[in-house]
C-alpha cells in the first residue's frame, strides 16, 4: 500500500481519527490524501485532492464517519478502478488484465454504522492487516436507475416520494416484463441488500445478508390493500410506473434529492454487482452487526414459556 485516501464526515470531529492514520502512515512511508473542501478544516499533513481524484490515486480509500460517510465514499469510488496484477501464461496473455477497486473501510464515529468495520482504537491494527494484506473484500451491489433521462445511482436505495400536499405515490412494479403488483403509498422505496437495513427496514422490509444477489421492493405507508414487499432476483429486469392517479414524486439516491418523475415516467432499474468493495477484517459475521446495531432481543414468549429449559440444554 503506497497512498490513502481520506473521507470524512462533514461534521463530526475527525481530528483524532485523521492524526491516528497520519502517525501510522508515516511509520510506513505511505501517503495520505484528503478530498480537498474536506480537510481544509483540520491542520494536518494531508494533501489536498480534488475528489474526483481520491479513488484514482489511493490503494485504500479511508471513511470517516457514519453510514452516510460511507456512502459517499462508495460513490467517490464507484466506476474507478485501478488496473490489476498483469496476467501471465496462455490466453491470459492476450487479455486485458483485471480490473480492481479501490477498497473501502469504514470507520465508524456514528450512531449505527452498519458498514463500518471498525472503532477509532482500532485503526492502527486494522491499518496494519490491510498492509498485509490480512483481510476480505465484501462486494456491494449498486442500483442505476434512468429517470427523466438521466441515470440516478445508489448503493443503499431508491426512493419515489410523494410531495406533501401532493397526491399519494402510484407506482406499477414490472419484473421480467410483467406487471407483479400496483401500489399505493407515500414512497415506494427499491433498496440493494446493503440498504436493506435502511429505509427499506423502517418500511417494514427484510434483513438482506450483502451476499444476497436481488433488489427489495417495499412499499412505505401503503394505501393499498396489498402492502407486501417484493424481492426481486438480478436475472429478472426490474421498472416501475408511474401511474396516471400518482402525484409528482422525488426520488431519492441514498437520501439525496436528484431527480423527479410524473405520471407517464417509466423508470429503469439496472443492477450493478461489485460496484463498491467493503473492506472486511473478519471480526464479525453481518449477523452480529445488524443484531448488535439494531439492539435485537429475542422474543419473551420464545424463552419464559414451555420447553426453555429443554432448549437450553442443547
């Protein structure tokens, strides 16, 4: 590893965290970038990038912050890969070589985090792995959507939106081109299974392990009589309509504002495997996050009636 790339939380305290990988990195002789308007609020031995640069020049792409934070670095480092190893012997020869990510780790200095892998005490260590190369990637899935002639991307999810004041959402979900269900509701929200524990989760959607290939359709206050969620596998093509009873909505990329859609508007959903790779240290399996960061409890009914001692026992 020869450079880092820094991003940061626009607002929380950085500092610490930001020197920890300085002092670290100049042990090693690495350098250290930062996306310029970010780090020019902090003192440090940082240089200045302009972000479209950060992805293209860093090995490992550091996030500061909380999930939002990581987000943003996903989509820093999305469509910019680094050429991989040089192939050697038969075809391989004749072929261009792999193409890598930038790989991501998340920090987390939030309230959930749910893609961070680790604690501010725990940078120099974890620095220290990926140096070595002791760690995993975890590939995340991407969504693209075309939306009045632009493509909307995102890696947690996708949100159509009513306006307040404005008619309710009505939305037709086409999957392998036909017709599944049409809903009615205040927001249809199209989550990847990283954003499954997201938006789509406060819908009332699933837990998705990452390693799941699909996208998650789940109705926000629904005003219709089925009010059920869709999973829908990568293999089949994924759009929606806007119906003509639906009001203008918003839609949203991770939260983000970019686009509108009307009545008449079909939307295109293309997915994109490995759009982001997460860096993973082996410290805990997606379970064990998602049951620690959602404050998960089993249900009393399950261990305090009939039969707990004998499931104990096993």
């Amino acid at each position: 590893m020869h450079v880092i790339g820094l991003v940061l939380h626009p607002e929380r305290d950085c500092g610490g965290a930001v020197a920890a990988i300085l002092a670290w990195a100049a042990r090693r002789r690495i350098e250290v970038l930062g996306v310029e308007t970010e780090i020019r609020r902090l003192n440090c031995a940082a240089h200045p990038v302009p972000p479209e640069d950060l992805a293209k020049r860093a090995d490992l792409i550091v996030s500061l912050g909380g999930d939002g934070t990581m987000l943003r670095a996903m989509r820093l480092a999305d469509r910019h890969v680094m050429p991989g190893p040089a192939a050697t012997g038969g075809e391989a020869d004749r072929a261009d070589p792999p193409a890598r990510h930038c790989p991501i780790l998340g920090v987390n200095l939030g309230k959930l985090g749910f893609l961070a892998e680790v604690d501010v005490p725990d940078l120099h260590s974890a620095l220290s792995a990926i140096d070595d190369h002791r760690y995993t990637i975890e590939p995340r899935l991407a969504v693209d959507a075309t939306c009045s002639g632009q493509v909307v991307t995102a890696f947690n999810d996708l949100a159509f939106v009513r306006y307040p004041g404005k008619p309710t959402a009505a939305i037709a979900v086409v999957a392998a081109g036909r017709t599944f269900v049409s809903y009615a509701a205040d927001a249809i929200v199209v989550a990847t299974p990283t954003g499954s524990t997201a938006y789509s989760f406060s819908a009332g959607g699933p837990i998705v392990s990452p390693a799941v290939e699909a996208l998650l359709v789940t109705p926000a206050a629904p005003h219709s009589a089925y009010n059920r969620g869709l999973v829908v596998s990568l293999a089949d093509e994924l759009s929606l309509e806007v119906l003509p009873a639906s009001g203008p909505l918003a839609v949203e990329a991770d939260g983000i504002v970019t686009a509108d859609v009307a009545p008449g508007d079909r939307i295109d959903l293309r997915p994109r495997r490995g759009a982001a790779h997460v860096v993973r240290l082996g410290r805990a399996t997606f379970y064990e996050r998602a049951r620690r960061k959602l404050r998960l409890t089993d249900s009393a009914e399950i261990f305090d009636g009939p039969g707990h001692d004998a499931i104990q026992s096993q």
